[in-house]
C-alpha cells in the first residue's frame, strides 16, 4: 500500500520562485490533496533557484540560447531530486529539454490549459494593426521568427522578465506589443492584462505549450502511484506526439519550431512548423492518424520537414 504523505512526513514538492512557476506548484499540490484527501500540510513547496534564474537577473537583454538553453533552469531542481532533497518537480513543459537526466522520470500531465499565445499591446489590437516599423518585444526565438516571416517590417527587441517587468517595458514605450502564452496569464489570474488570443492557424504555440508536467524518481513506485491519481492522459498523448517531432528536430531554444497535437476520439491530429531563425521562411505539415501512433506521428512528421529544408536551414541569420 502506498505512504501517503502527512504533515509530519509531507511530500516535497521542488519549483523555480517565479510567481508562475509557485501557481503551478500550488495547483499540484492542490490536485494531489484533493485525490487523496488531505491537508495543504502534507505538502511541503520547495522552492530552488536556478542558474537561468541568476542569468536572466544579469542578462535581461540577451537571448536565452546565449544562456545556455533550456537547461539552465532545471538542473538544480533536477540534483535536488536526485539526491533526495525533494520528491517531485512542478515544469513548464515547454520549457522542458526533451531527455531527462538518468534516474528521472517525466511521466505525469496536469490537464492542459489555453495552448494559444496572447497579443499584449495597450495601443493596439492585433499583429496586423501594428504601424510598419513598429517595435514588438519577445525572448521567444519561435515567435521572433514567426513574426518576422508574416511582418519583415517589424523590429524585434529583446524582451525577458515576468508578467508584471514587460507590462512595464510596455508602458515605458520600449516596445509597442509583446507576446504571452494565455495558459499563464490564466494561471496567474492576470485579467487586467490587456491581451488578444492568437488562434494557432495563425500563429502555432511552442510545443508542449500550457501544459504542466511532474518529475520524479525513476525508481519511487510510491510517488509514481500518487502521481498516477492527477495524470491528465488526454494531454500526456498529445505531448507524446509533439515532443518526438520535437526530440527528432533537435528542437532547442537555439531553433524556431512550432507544433500542436490535438485529439479527435481516437484520432490524434499533429500540426508542425519550423522557421528560418530571420523568419525568411517557414515550412508546415499536418498529419492526422490512430492516437496510439502519436510518438511515430511526431518523428516522421521532422523527417520530412527536415528533408524539404535541407542542410543549413536552422543556421543563425
């Protein structure tokens, strides 16, 4: 029989500090408490802070990939938990590198939120309402080169910190629009932000976007049970599919790639894009087939876009 964790035995939950990141953890925490009945003090919420989390305080101008990636903001919840100081990890899953390290294990899905990103300007209504020239500010390699290959026109500026820092940026006239993903305006309840959803036909989310994913342990059976409790299956199929096409792309924070699995009963439809990091081209797929093909779906889904490409499409411009 499975230990459930108590107030003098609580289940330790690892996240980064950032007040998204706490949302999310609070929601499993919450999730879990609600499956087995038990009190918030079962839980105990860790809080870790990552080398991205130091590196983007210093070096809010400059693009993640010179950071490092997407990396950089797991591995010290990752050695955390390998060495025993927590239980789980709460993550964006698409901020998530496709390989977890030896010993973890990514295997459960809270039920997926809004996919589509959000159009934030307080002057304006859409990406086709921007005067041409205008300055629009994102740290999204993906939506830069979006951008740039339906509006050429555009400057793009960098653009990192939370929610409430490019609200400001906003305001302060450093650039007339951004880009957010809806799931975390939702998560943090952010109603007074003034956003436009994108539907994905015209611009297609991050792979994984919206969704929370849980780490642990290869080898803790007990917490894999209790994991087992809150795992949304419909999103773990579809993030099967959207990481293997991503996984056979070498998808990074270094490449522009997009894609969206969605389900139809038993039938899993895969949309996938991937740019020109200048956004002077973009290449797009679609492939429907049986749910239980999704990962097949996913890598041969890259194989072929990778084969139109040809060498050197991903190459810095």
């Amino acid at each position: 029989m499975t230990r459930l964790p108590s107030p003098a035995r609580p289940l330790k939950i690892g996240t980064r500090g950032s007040p998204l990141a706490l949302a999310q953890a609070h929601e499993t925490r919450d999730r879990l408490a609600a499956a087995f009945d038990l009190p918030s003090e079962a839980f105990e919420i860790a809080v870790i802070k990552t080398t991205g989390d130091n590196a983007q305080l210093i070096a809010q101008d400059r693009p993640l990939k010179e950071l490092g990636g997407k990396g950089l903001f797991t591995k010290e919840i990752e050695e955390a938990m390998l060495a025993g100081g927590i239980d789980i990890a709460v993550h964006s899953m698409k901020d998530m590198p496709v390989q977890q390290p030896a010993g973890l294990v990514l295997d459960c899905y809270l039920p997926r939120e809004d996919v589509r990103d959000a159009f934030v300007s307080p002057a304006h209504a859409s990406i086709h309402d921007l005067p041409r020239g205008a300055v629009v500010g994102t740290s999204s390699l993906r939506r830069r080169a979006q951008l740039l290959n339906r509006r050429p026109d555009l400057q793009i500026v960098e653009f990192r910190g939370n929610v409430q820092t490019r609200l400001t940026k906003l305001r302060n006239g450093v650039a007339e629009a951004t880009f957010l993903a809806m799931a975390g305006l939702n998560r943090l309840g952010a109603a007074d932000v003034p956003r436009i959803p994108i539907d994905t036909a015209d611009l297609l989310p991050a792979v994984a976007q919206g969704a929370i994913g849980i780490e642990r342990r290869a080898d803790d059976t007990g917490t894999a049970a209790l994991l087992e409790a809150i795992h949304d299956g419909a999103t773990g199929q579809r993030l099967t599919a959207e990481r293997a096409f991503l996984a056979a792309l070498d998808g990074s924070c270094e490449t522009p790639i997009a894609g969206l699995a969605e389900l139809d009963g038993g039938t899993i439809r895969l949309r996938g894009e991937i740019l020109r990091t200048d956004g002077s081209e973009a290449l797009a797929d679609a492939v429907s087939g049986a749910v239980e093909d999704g990962a097949e779906i996913g890598t041969d889904m890259a194989g072929a876009l990778l084969a139109r490409a040809g060498e050197g499409f991903f190459d810095w411009r």
